[in-house]
C-alpha cells in the first residue's frame, strides 16, 4: 500500500521518530507546489511532522516550531519548504503582508499549522492532514 492511500485509511505511530519517518515517506511523494495543512491540539505533533518533511526534502538545518516568526524558509536540494505557523495570524488579510509567495519557489511544499485560522486563504487543492493523539499517547494521521 502506497503512503498516500496507508494515510487515507488511517495511521498510528507510537513515537515522533515514526511520525518523522511517515512525514519524510510522504515528503518523497508528495506532488510539486503542494499545500499541506496540520490540523491537531497543541502538541500533538505538527511540528514534528513537519521536521520529517525537512529530512525527506534533503533540508540539512534543523526545523523548530516557526509560532514567533510566524513562517520559516528550508532549502533542500529537491525543494523548497516554507513551514507556516497560522497560530498568531489573526486573518487571511494578514497572510498576503508576508510575501509568502516569494518564497514559494517551484517544487515548494508549503505546510501549515493552525490552517483553520486561514482557511479562506488556501488553495482549493490544498491536502488536509489530522493528527490526534489516542488515550495511549499513540499518533493518529488520516489525510483527507
């Protein structure tokens, strides 16, 4: 079974190394200028999710949770990564003041935490990724 049809039925890892690893299978199959959205609670394991994707894309710095900054730029030598933090951004209005699109720079991959507080702003083509954590603090991922 293929990464994308194992999340569309349903994932469950039992560490962040294993939700590192999925992230950085899909990052190896994910189609060019993807948006990526990260629905889940606080500490559920976004971030780490996203710091899988760096390790697929060849992204050789490390990847931190970008909530102050607001977003991050990764160049990997297969593509570019801009990690979003929506979590601060009070409207879709304020994402435009970023200048995102100038560092979305084809192949990009643009994942985003908090995308609920944009979701005006996303692309209709945008995939949906829900991470929950079960009552035996496994990861749950089911992409929609």
């Amino acid at each position: 079974m293929s990464i994308l049809e194992r999340l569309r039925a349903g994932v469950t890892t039992a560490s962040a190394d294993e939700t590192r690893a999925l992230a950085g299978e899909l990052a190896r199959t994910l189609p060019p200028d993807q948006t990526l959205a990260l629905h889940g609670n606080l500490g559920v394991g976004k971030t780490t999710f996203v710091q899988g994707l760096a390790c697929g894309f060849g992204v050789p710095e490390p990847v931190t949770s970008p909530t102050f900054n607001i977003y991050t730029v990764h160049r990997g030598p297969s593509r570019t990564l801009v990690h979003l933090d929506a979590y601060r951004i009070e409207s879709a209005r304020e994402i435009e003041d970023l200048l995102l699109e100038d560092f979305l720079v084809t192949p990009w991959c643009l994942a985003v935490e908090w995308p609920d507080r944009i979701a005006e702003w996303l692309p209709a083509d945008t995939w949906h990724l829900e991470l929950a954590i079960t009552a035996d603090e496994r990861h749950t991922l089911l992409l929609r």
